[in-house]
C-alpha cells in the first residue's frame, strides 16, 4: 500500500466523499491537522476507516495567534499515536514568533519521547538544525518515528537528520528542484515516505486521483534513484501506518 504521509483531509472541501472512498480503497492517508480543536472531531469521522491516520497538530506558522493552545494539544496527547504538523518555521514572515514556536515544540518533542510510539509529521523551514537539536536533547528520535515533510535545509542538516534514523516524506515539487533531488538521492532507501501536502500543493477530486499522484511520485523518485523502489516505498509505508 502507498500512503500519503502528509495530507490536510481537514482543509478539503470535498472531505466528506474522500473518506468514504478510502474506505474500500488501497491507499493510505496521515491526515496532519494544523490546531488541535478538530482533532477529536476528524478522528471520529474516520474512526471505521482503517488507512486513514488522523494526526494531532500544531502548525508552526499559526503559533503568533494560537501558541495558547498548546494546553489542549497536550491534554490530546495520549489518545494520539500520529502528531503532525508540528515544527519550526523561521522564514521572515513567521520568524517573530520564533520563541513561542521553540517553547512549544520542545514540550511537544518531549511529550512525544516520554510516551514513545509516536509517528511525527514534521515542518522545518529555515530551521532544521536547531529541530533536530531540539528532538536529540529531548530523545524523540530515540522513542518516535520522526518524518521530515518537505525538507528545504541544507545538505549537513539532511546528513545529520539522516543519522539520528529520520524519515523524509517527498512530494511531487521537491522532484523539480536541485535540493529536492539531492535530498531523494541521498536519504537511505528504507526512509523514503511520500505526500502530497495536499490541498497547498494540488487538490484531488478522488482517491484514485490521489492514488495516481503517489504512484506518479515514487516512479519518479525510482527514476532519480535509477533503481526501482516501488515495493520498497510501499514496505516503508506500511511500517508507518500500521
């Protein structure tokens, strides 16, 4: 099975008719929020659909106005085995809440490590070294599975986040760009998930559309590699979601 590692179920309009699709489908979804208000709510719209993983989020970009909600988010923890989107983002127009963003990742990256068996959806703009820092002090990558979604640092940060064992989650404009190519030809085959980051990144009007998408992604990623990693991605997959 493909799974769609990182994909706002929440912001689709459509959102309704998508999970009844998945239900007798063969392709998986995390389905990463941005605030934790709807977390319950989503998880209970999908509580009978096997592939579909609701993650508890926190979007760093939102935190100058929702940081507050860092108590509920918390409080959800225990019932979440998925947390994302969660991260930093220190480009210019998110920057000023840097400090809040720290604070609350870290409690999270230690929330996460202190109970363990957690998958996690993570946003790094501009910031990954001092993420990886954060998430090696506090030994999420010691007890989590940390996925890097859409990574944009530098190729010592990818080095460094590949040996702390992260996942990286490639979408179909990181095949487009230099950075992102380096990025898939250089992680290990075993940590190569996919995504779509959908809707920012395109829409789908069903999930055999989004079924295409992945497939389209990991030839791709095969092509790049220039070895066939089908079966490999899907192996990769599968250790996440179930």
């Amino acid at each position: 099975m493909l799974v769609d590692t990182h994909f706002h179920l929440d912001l689709m309009d459509n959102m309704q008719c998508l999970i009844k699709e998945f239900n007798k489908s063969d392709v998986g979804i995390i389905a990463v929020g941005t605030t934790p208000l709807a977390y319950e709510r989503e998880r209970q719209f999908t509580k009978h659909v096997e592939n579909i993983k609701v993650g508890l989020g926190l979007h760093p970009q939102l935190m100058r106005e929702r940081s507050q909600e860092i108590s509920q988010f918390l409080d959800e923890m225990s019932n979440a085995r998925y947390v994302g989107e969660i991260g930093l983002d220190f480009n210019r127009n998110f920057v000023e809440s840097k400090l809040q963003q720290l604070s609350c990742f870290r409690k999270i990256a230690n929330a996460c490590s202190t109970e363990g068996k957690k998958v996690l959806s993570i946003h790094s703009v501009k910031s990954a070294r001092c993420l990886i820092e954060i998430l090696e002090e506090e030994r999420t990558f010691q007890t989590c599975q940390c996925i890097f979604h859409w990574f944009s640092g530098t190729a010592s940060e990818r080095k460094l986040a590949i040996e702390k064992g992260a996942y990286f989650s490639i979408n179909s404009k990181m095949l487009k760009t230099k950075s992102g190519q380096d990025t898939i030809r250089s992680i290990p085959k075993d940590r190569i998930l996919l995504e779509t980051d959908a809707p920012f990144t395109m829409k789908f009007n069903s999930v055999a559309g989004l079924k295409n998408e992945l497939e389209n992604i990991a030839k791709s990623i095969s092509d790049i590699r220039k070895e066939d990693l089908i079966l490999q991605i899907e192996e990769n997959s599968e250790k996440i979601i179930y």
